[in-house]
C-alpha cells in the first residue's frame, strides 16, 4: 500500500508512504519519508515516520508532518 502526493509541511517536499502488514498483525507498520532527502527541512528529526497504526495520520508526529487533506 503505497499513499502518493503527501507533502512534508517543513520543506514542501514530497514525502513516501509505505504500509506493511504481516499476516497476524491487525494494524500496518508505516514508513513516511522524504522522497529525495532536501538539503534543510525543519522537520528532519522527525523523519522517519515509523508506528503501527490504522491510518497514516494517527502516527506519532503526523500532524506536524503530513498536510492536511484539502
Ligand atoms: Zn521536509
């Protein structure tokens, strides 16, 4: 499962979205991260994005990474 057009609030950049479930896990580990590592991003330290949880913005720190759906 692979979510597109997520964009990092601190540097405009495009950020990767990747979800991996195991066969007895009930809820999909997540993996966000900057597609190309930007040279300066305010929100570099917390990168990457990484928990288990229903959906992508219930991990920790989503708010503060993910822009909110229009
Ligand atoms: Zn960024």
């Amino acid at each position: 499962m692979i979510h597109a057009s997520l964009v990092c609030q601190g540097c405009s950049g495009t950020l990767y979205a990747v979800a991996t479930k195991d066969g007895a896990a009930s809820l999909p580990t997540w993996k966000v991260d900057h597609d190309h590592t930007p040279p300066a991003c305010p929100l570099r330290p917390l990168l990457p994005l990484e928990g288990t949880a229903a959906h992508i913005q219930e991990l920790p720190h989503a708010e503060h990474v993910l822009t909110q759906p229009a």
